[in-house]
C-alpha cells in the first residue's frame, strides 16, 4: 500500500524532487564551490523560512504578550498559541501504546547507533524541561547551541570542573584523570559513592528514578558539566571525545600564545569547540538527517542580514519533537558483549572498560531503530507518555495545525498521513477524526521517506528551529566569527575540521583507522561528498568515506 | 569666530543640509501621509547605519571574544575595543575644570527644563551603572526602554508596589495614595522616617550622599520601581504621571475587559504604558533634539526586516554621551519660589505642595542649560569627574577615533571642533594634540548647532543608540505589535497619543489647559507640525501647539 500524497501540496513536492533528484548534478554541485556556497545559503535560509520565524508572540507562560513573558526564558516559546484541547482526548495510556514496540525492533536503513547517540547527546545540552520541581512548561536551557552538556549552564558549574591554574600545561584545561591509558572527566562520586565537595554545584546525573542507588553505577559517574550526560554510555563518550578535544586546543593555544593566561586560554578553547560543535551539526548531522543531494555547511553569514536573526529561545514544539526514542534498539552490540538497553543507564563502566576506541566503533557499526509509531522500546513507554502529557499540558494545536503553519496542506484523511494499516486504523481508533489528532502523535504518524532519518513534517520543523538557533549564535555573528574571536590557531582547526571522525581521529587512540559514521556503510554518502572531502582532507579521510560508500 | 568645517565630511554636511533647509518643502512632506512615511523610515534606518551596530564583538569584561563576554550584560557592549590610553593624561580635576562653569549658566535656544527633565528621567531607566559596589565597568540595566524607572528591573520590585487584588476597581493598579487632592505613589517611609517592610526589595532613592539624613526629605520619598525615580521633583514628576496613567488604562481596560483577572489588567497596561513611552521618546523627544525638519514618528516596522534588529545592550559610550550635566541652571523656578540646585535632591515637598499642574508649567516654562563645556553647575562636578573616570576605567578610544566609527573626518586641529577661543586653548593646554582628546571631553567640546539640542557626534551617537534600542523592544516585533497585545482600548490610546501634553491633559486636573512642552514657545514647531496635529487630535491639541509657535 502506498500513501496518499495529494494532500502533500505541490510546492513541497517540487522541492522535494528537486532536492533528491539528480544526483550527479548534484554532485558536480557539491563539488563546484562558487555555486554550492549559494544553494547552500538558498537551502538553509528557505528552510528557516518555511513559517513564522522568531520573535514568536507568545510563550508557555500565558496566553497573552506581556514584558514578562517576552523577556522570561524560564519558560519555553511556540510557533502556535495555545488551544483548547477537543473534549474526550484518548487517555495517556492509550496513546503511547501507538507508540510501543511490537515483537521487535523496526530497524532504520540509513542511521547508525553514532546518529542516535548524537541527537540524545547534542539535544540534552539545552531541551532541559524541568524536572525538580517538574514543570512541563519550564525550563533552565541556556538557549544557545553552547556544548553545555560539557560546560555546564551556569558558570558556577564551569568553575568546578575547570583546573584554575596559571602553571603552564593546565591553563585552560578541564579537570581530568587516566584510566588504562585513556584520559576521562574525574568521578562525581569518591570511592565510598558519596558525593565529592568539590562538584557540589555539578548537577545530579539524570535517569532513571532509583539507578543510582547501585554503589558500583555511582562509582562510575563523571563529574559532567551537563546534567544528561552521563546518561548512557554513549553520552559519555562524546562528552569524554569533547573533553579531551578542549584540553588539547588548550595546549595548542598555551604553546602558540605563551603570554595568554589561564582565562583566556580557557575561553578561546571553549568559543573553538563550540565552532566545532557547529560545523558538526550542520555539515554531518543534519546532513544526515535530510534526504536531500546537497551537502550542506556552516556558513555563519547566511544570518548577517537575515530578518529571522533574532534572539535564541527554543519553541515547546522543537523540544517535543526531539523524542526520537524509537531510535533504540532492545540490544546494545559494544565489542563482544551485549547489554540489554534497559539496563543501559546510568553506568560508565562498559565505556571505561573498552575505551572510546572500542565506545565509537560499535556505535558507528550498529544499526539504530527506524523513527516513527509501534517502535519505542518498552523501557521508554512512560518517557513517551511524559512527553504526551506535555504536549496537553501545553494545550498544543493539533497536528494538523501545525502542518497547515508549516506550509503543508491540512490532511483530510489517515491514509494522507501513513501508508501503515495499523497506523491508520490505530489513529482511528483513537482519534475519529484526523483534525482530532495531537502534533505529537501526528509527527511520528507520518511515513519515513527514502535515505531521510525523519519523516516530512518533523523534518521541515526540526530544520527550520535547528538552523535559526545554531546560525544565530553569538560566536557565529558578523563582527565574531573570525580569527580574532577563535585565534589563529583555532581558526585552523575550525576550517579542518568537517565531522566526528576528525575530532576521533585528533583524540582517541588508532581513532584515523576507525570508521566513525552516522550513516550505515551500505548508504551512498552525498554526491561528491567523498570527492570533495579528498580534496579538503588528503587520501585518509578519502579512504573512510570509500569504506563507506561500499 | 566660525569653526573650520574643513573636516566635517562631504556626505555629512550634504546630509545636514539637506535635513535643516527649505522649511516649507518639510512641511508638505511632513503633511504628507505617504512619503512622510518613507522619508521616516530612511531617516531613522539611515541614522542607525552609521556605524557598526550590535551584536558588537566586545563588552566591557575583557579584551577578547567569550561565551561569557557575549552573553553577561552585567558588562556594557561597546562600539571600539579598549585601547592603551596615552600616557600623561591630564589629571580628572584638570579635565573637570572644562566642564565648569564660569560665571553664569549658559542657557540653551531651544530646550525648557521639560527637555532636561525628561532626558534625566529617560535615561535613569537604563543607564544603571554599579554604585554599590562601585564599578564603572558593569550595570544592572534590563537594557531595554521598558520603563524601569516606574516598574522597577525586577518582578520583585513590582510586585511590592502594585495592589495584587481581584477586587473590581483595583485589578491591575500600581500602589498609589492621595495628596492634596491628587494621586501620588505611597510614601517609601513611615512616620518616623523608618523604611516601610512592605518595599524591602524596592531600591534605596539614588542621590548626594547623606542627603536623606534628613527626615524631612526622607518622608517625601515615594515609593517607586526606579532607584533614580525620586531625585528631583522632575523626575518624581514624570514618574507620578507615568503612574496615573497606568491606573486610568487600568480602569478603561477592566471596564472594557471585566473577565481579565489582575495579571493581565496590570501586564496590558504595563505594555500600553512602554509603548506611549517609546511614541514620546520618538515623537517628541528625539523631534526635539534634532535640528532636522523632518517630523519623525515612531514606526516599529522599520526594525522588522531590519539587519540591525539583534539583541539590546547598552554600550559604555552610550551611557557616557548621556550626561548631560550642563542643562541643570543654577536655580529652579517653581510657581513662585526659587530654589537653588545644590538643594534639588532627593526632596518631593516641591512637587506635593504644588502638585502636578504647576510642576509641569514651571518645568515647560524654564529655559534649560546648554549642552557643552564650561556650563556644568558646580553641584555636578563631582559627577563630571566620575565620568571622566569610567571613560578611563573603561579605556575608552580617543575622540578622533569615535569621529572615525561614525563617519565623520578625524579632527586635525582644534579649530575644527570648536569655534570658541577659551574652549580651543583649554583643549590645547590639556591635550597638546587633537589626537589625545579623550572621547568624553570631545563629545561636549564641539559647537552648539543651530536648533539642535547636542552638538554633532554626540548627536549622530545618541540617535544610532537610541533608535536602535528603541526599534528592537519586545513589544515593538512584528507579530507582538498590534491589537493583541495592546486590546483594542489600549491601541486607540497608543494612536491618541504623541506627547506628554497628551498624557497631562488626560491626568492632571486643568492639564488640558497647560503648556507641556520641551521646546521653548520662541522656537518655530518642526513645520508642518502644528497643521500634522490639528488633524489628528483636533482643535485643543492644536491651540497648545499655535501657543508654542508664537
């Protein structure tokens, strides 16, 4: 059965040709630099484009402007105002059962375990909803794209895991120790599980309720910046990639500018591994994400003039939108072992066992679950009613408004939306009609699509608010963006560097053997993706991207 | 002797004319809905494109580009990076001795002591230097014109000094008390001269140090959101009308309104209230300040498309342009009395004796000071000499390089910025050379310009900052400013309203019969104004300005 597309809209469906059509045209394109910088820019600014753009008129905190609530960023903004729920809404329960995994795990055919990690990583730096006390309205995010999940939010947080030291071979550096060799974040916890006094404003690790009440977990927590990293192992992992990424710009920055003292070293880092941050979403991740030919980059000046330049704050849409829990399997593959993912949190020993050589290689070699309904692992079922309930508590627009919002004709029947018979007569069942069904239900209701990680509707919305805020951050603007901020060194850096693999390859021991991906091997890489990297790069990362492509 | 304008610049001249001559073609352009409008806005973008705007890539914390430096407004911004002042500046003293004046005040051609007023009150808003601790490097502003001197900058502050109450007739209100018949804020201190609990968080009233030693002044301190708010009888003036206003479009709108609760009565007046600010700030003050004959107005789309539309933050050279300290005479004439300004401080028995009507014609009635050196009062010496000192604390770039950044030819003898022999040689006899002129010094050094308030850069500064401040307001955005946010009641009076004559006739008793104006009655109106006015407010409004123009 295919989907009924004819409410799909036909400008959406000519630039959804347009973009996975051709891909050897696309390819001469990705390569001819001149014109790529444009399409590029026309890519990214159209994307934004694509709806109403910030400042959004209204926030979580009521449902009229005022100076507070314009000001407030305690509380979340939105694209939509608030609506009164329609009357005899299925109940909670009722609705993450469309989400539950049936018999077993519907595998994606594109995204690696690499990507998953990523988004769970790249997102807990700032969708941080509140939770004591919990408040599904609120939030304590930084707003900004600003590696958070290292640093912290707040800069007494920073300050705890800073070594603050004018001696020459620590200024700048982040608080560390070696285990087998390895260089990782101190523990939280001191060899009796209790709390060090030194980490006394470093948050709490965030997971499930009661998991650290197990000495030998707690023993294994690193003292993080980011109250979710330590989630699960892979979390770690980038954290730990990152760490050792800042302390080594720090010591490139030391040697290059003697004079510098321990502040300054510390914050050029920062602003570098932000900028890297930066180019790894755009031009890896998000590339991932959209199924379109075109390769595209960070180009900071796509903001200098745009009108929807405008300060950072994230939508209550962009941060519910971001559940990709179907992303996990029921099983994770790490060396020989395999660990069930219920009990995969809260637990850094598998990843200070096998090391980050060990941590990127099997994340990049298992496949993640495929986005969408009936594929949630059952240990995240109450995580997916949480995030149901928060969409209520909200009082959301319907999927379908935000469809109509975002430029996409309403749907008038479930068969517009999937092609899945039981996704169908589930919506059904549950909702009547299709203008009953909730934004998010809906924007996991909808078919994946060809070579793309998500499907239509979360795409377009996910690109729109992750675009606005990365290209709007401070360190990206105009008069900032240049060798001045990130010094001569860092800039050096920044230009060399295009995706994980780089900062594996720079950080991780054998890391520039290692295929380090987010996309399965048996995926072409965008058209003269691996050309072009040839040229930026030389013949190693060249020979990665042939592994690959085969 | 005239000044030598061999330096002035082509462009700038030619602007400068094209702004001050041919009156009468002004007036029909001015009269003229639709190309008003365009020449308005190409006015006011035109005045903020001048120079670099934000996001700047520096603050006052550092030398250097930081997550922290770009995001912590406890710093000033600032449009030059801090230089390596020259070495053998005079000392402060030296240079306050410029400022002072000789034997008598100079008096301005154009401003009454209602221009003086306002730009105090205004600008107490914002420019919230550190006094305690004392740090001319950091602020506690809300960097916004959101009317902070009557709010206060925190929810804390407000909430104290507003009635929180459901009952009809109070939703909505800010706290007030009757005196003599008119409606005042309640009184910060009891009977004995002791601060009331109920304003614990409201701040202590800013002036001389020790002048509220004395009980008697004490006991006439209102209680207001501003720390500035009290200072003189001017600025508790304006702050007492900005509150009864505030309670009358509290009444329209829960009349208009009865199902809005409290919050809401009080968060839509508040929103009113700024945006009648920001109407007058453009309306009338910037009208008044600037020599050109082009009536400007404020239009908030010209932000919303705008490249300068980024985020407020007050820089450090727009809090040091804006003292003004040469506008204060000697004496104030109030009704029938004379007081001499050394005794102006921290003392509203003034203002409650005579009320609101004879505050306001005293104020409209009196010549203010003019703005350049040798006309500071001596009571404000020791002010002059604090700003000399944050220009130096915050090693601000020289005169000439201020003139650069804001396209003006760098001076290359004294006699291109002053026509004034005793100015010249000061200038000389201090600096030796026009290059280490400091910023603060050369802003007041240059000549008065016929009809203008500042002299040339100060003014070319002060409307590039205060435009672009002004435009980005929250309240201002695209989708925020309209009926919505302000209700339908709140929008006419936004439409009704041009001038703080508006606001006294609807608020002070006989205010419909006064002179309220910051322009001296000998001073033709901008033309084509007084027709502009008939036209929008009918006759009465006109009567005043016919009143203003002989």
């Amino acid at each position: 059965m295919t989907r009924d597309t004819s409410r799909d809209g036909w400008k959406n469906r000519l630039r959804y040709s347009l973009l996975t059509s051709w891909p050897t045209a696309w390819g001469v394109l990705n390569r001819t630099k001149f014109i790529h910088a444009h399409v590029n820019r026309w890519l990214i600014d159209s994307s934004i484009r694509m709806a109403r753009t910030r400042p959004h008129p209204l926030s979580t905190m009521c449902d009229y402007s005022s100076v507070e609530s314009l000001r407030d960023k305690t509380w979340f903004t939105r694209h939509l105002p608030a609506v009164e729920p329609p009357k005899d809404l299925p109940s909670p329960d009722a609705v993450a059962n469309l989400f539950a995994r049936k018999d077993k795990a519907k595998l994606s055919k594109k995204s690696t375990m690499l990507f998953a990690s990523y988004a769970q990583w790249f997102t807990d730096g700032f969708l941080l909803t509140n939770t004591t006390p919990p408040d599904p309205r609120k939030n304590h995010s930084t707003h900004q794209f600003d590696l958070a999940q290292l640093y912290g939010t707040t800069r007494e947080v920073t300050e705890q895991i800073r070594v603050i030291s004018e001696a020459s071979g620590q200024r700048g550096r982040l608080k560390s120790q070696v285990r087998r060799g390895e260089e990782y974040p101190p523990y939280l916890y001191d060899e009796n599980g209790t709390r060090k006094d030194e980490f006394s404003a470093v948050p709490d690790p965030f997971g499930p309720v009661g998991a650290l009440r197990d000495e030998s977990r707690r023993k294994t927590m690193f003292a993080f910046g980011g109250e979710r990293s330590n989630t699960t192992p892979q979390t770690s992992m980038l954290n730990v990639l990152m760490l050792r990424e800042h302390n080594r710009v720090c010591g490139e920055l030391e040697c290059a500018y003697p004079s510098w003292d321990d502040e300054r070293v510390f914050q050029t880092a920062r602003n570098v591994l932000i900028a890297l941050q930066l180019k790894i979403i755009v031009g890896e991740y998000i590339n991932h994400i959209t199924p379109y030919h075109c390769r595209l980059e960070l180009d900071p000046s796509v903001a200098w003039k745009a009108n929807w330049n405008r300060e950072p704050w994230f939508a209550v849409e962009f941060n519910l939108l971001y559940r990709w829990h179907s992303l996990i399997p029921e099983n994770i593959y790490w060396g020989t072992k395999r660990y069930s993912t219920n009990d995969w949190f809260l637990d850094n020993q598998p990843l200070i066992e096998g090391g980050l050589a060990l941590a990127f290689e099997a994340t990049s070699a298992q496949p993640a679950g495929e986005i969408g309904l009936h594929n949630t692992p059952g240990a995240l079922l109450s995580t997916e009613m949480a995030a149901i309930k928060q969409g209520r508590a909200n009082r959301l627009a319907s999927y379908n408004d935000y469809r109509a919002e975002m430029g996409y004709p309403r749907a008038a029947t479930f068969e517009q939306i999937s092609s899945d018979p039981e996704i169908i007569e589930g919506l059904r069942a549950l909702y009547g009609s299709v203008d009953r069904v909730e934004f998010y239900v809906g924007l996991f209701a909808e078919d994946p699509r060809e070579n793309a990680a998500v499907p239509a509707l979360l795409g377009r919305m996910v690109s729109l608010d992750a675009f606005s805020q990365a290209l709007v951050n401070p360190l990206c603007s105009e008069h900032v963006f240049n060798k001045a901020t990130f010094s001569e060194v860092g800039w050096q850096r920044i230009q060399q560097t295009n995706c994980l693999a780089d900062l594996v390859a720079r950080n991780v021991k054998g890391g520039n053997k290692l295929l380090v991906t987010m996309t399965q091997t048996s995926v072409p890489p965008k058209p003269g993706v691996a050309a072009a990297r040839t040229q930026e790069h030389g013949p190693l990362r060249a020979l990665a991207q042939t592994e690959v492509a085969q």
